[in-house]
C-alpha cells in the first residue's frame, strides 16, 4: 500500500473544531437552566403569585439571553483582537529579522524532539512554504479550527441559553404552588443531566462526570436561590 493510499484509509475527525461554540452553548445551556428555574423558584419562596414567577421567569429569559450573546460576542471578539495582534507583531519581526525567526522556529522543533540539522531543515521548509503561519502555528498555537469566532459564539450562547430557560416553565403544568416549585426543580434537574450528557457526547468524553458537576451545581444555585426567598419572605421584604 503507498502512502497515499495509507492516508485516504485512514482519514480522522477530531473535535477540537467545535470547542468555541461547544463551550459558549453549553455554559448558555446551563446558565439557561439554572438561572432561570432559580430565579422561578426565589420569587415563588419569598411568597409571590403565579403570575409574578411567570413574569420574573420570562424576565430571566429574555435577559439572561440577550446578556450571554453581548457577553460572549465582547470576550471572543476581545481574544480575536490578540490574535491580530500577534499576527501583526509576527509579521512585523518576519520582515525586520527572518534569520533570527528561522532560527527561532528551529529551536521550537529541537524543543519538540527533533535532531538539531533536521530542525533546521524542517523550520528552512516551512519559511519558504509560509512563514507567517508557520510561527502563529508552532510557535503561538494559532490553528484556524481553534480560530475565535464572535458571532458564532454570540448566536450558540443565546440560542442555547433560550432553550435551557424554557425547560423550567415545565414545571407549571403542575397545579398547586408548592407543587409547582418541585416541580420546577425536578424538570431543570432532569434538563442538566442531559445538557451535560450532550455536551459530554458532542466533545466525545465521559458521560457521568459532566452530568453529575452540572447536577449538583445547579441544584446548590436552586436551593440557595429558595433560601434567600424564603428569607425575603419571612423577614416581610
């Protein structure tokens, strides 16, 4: 078999491509889930009516969406205002001084494990090829599957946050106040677990871990959340 042949037979994928918008919409997801049905089941401990938790969850929603796109649109657009920087920095030092840069790249891949002549040889092939790229890539970590991405970010992290915020609203097809709070609680538990289970699936890891950190995290934000409105609510705020 030539090594051509060797190649197309064994073709890889690799999921480093979607950690942007994996990251930003699985934290919307469960920033979705839990701030929503905590905000939900604060106003519904400090005493309120339906109506006031129904109108406090839609508040939380839409809020809460809207937040996470700005958020994530201004912290991934700040990342790529570094990658530009440094993409113009390196640009800059290839022109002003290639050898030391060639040999710079070269000291990267001896770094690497490769014999010092080889090296060279390596670092000499990728500057006549593309010496940009090249050093964003070895030397900076720079991969275009790594590149950030804002509006891809923006539209994951709101779209998902939606989502996972409308899951509590289950909870008050249940009649009864009390019943209803449970019930919240419960449905968001539920929706936890398989947010954490899908974004374990998707990234291509384990499965019980991820649940179980989103498990206990958002049940510790619920009860803490209740606690406080239960304050508010005896204490007459």
């Amino acid at each position: 078999m030539t090594f051509c042949q060797l190649l197309d037979s064994h073709r890889e994928s690799h999921r480093v491509g979607r950690a942007g918008w994996l990251r930003a919409a699985v934290l919307g997801a469960n920033d979705g889930l839990v701030s929503t049905a905590s905000l939900m089941v604060g106003v519904a401990a400090a005493g309120a009516s339906s109506g006031a938790v129904v109108t406090a969850g839609l508040a939380g929603v839409s809020a809460g969406a809207m937040a996470m796109a700005a958020g994530e649109y201004v912290s991934v657009s700040a990342q790529v205002d570094v990658e530009r920087a440094d993409r113009a920095k390196e640009r800059r030092e290839l022109a002003e001084q290639p050898e030391a840069e060639l040999a710079e790249l070269a000291s990267i891949y001896v770094g690497r494990g490769l014999p010092k002549e080889l090296a060279a040889e390596v670092a000499r092939a990728m500057h006549d090829r593309d010496p940009l790229e090249a050093h964003l890539r070895d030397e900076l970590g720079h991969t275009e599957a790594g590149a950030a991405r804002p509006v891809q970010a923006a539209i994951a992290s709101a779209a998902s946050f939606l989502l996972g915020g409308l899951v509590p609203f289950l909870g008050l097809l249940v009649h009864g106040m009390g019943a209803r709070v449970w019930a919240i609680v419960g449905v968001t538990l539920f929706g936890l677990a398989l947010a954490g289970i899908a974004g374990a699936r998707i990234a291509g890891g384990s499965l019980v871990r991820p649940a179980l950190r989103v498990l206990l995290g958002g049940a510790a934000a619920m009860a803490i959340t209740a606690l406080v409105g239960q304050i508010a609510h005896v204490s007459g705020l």
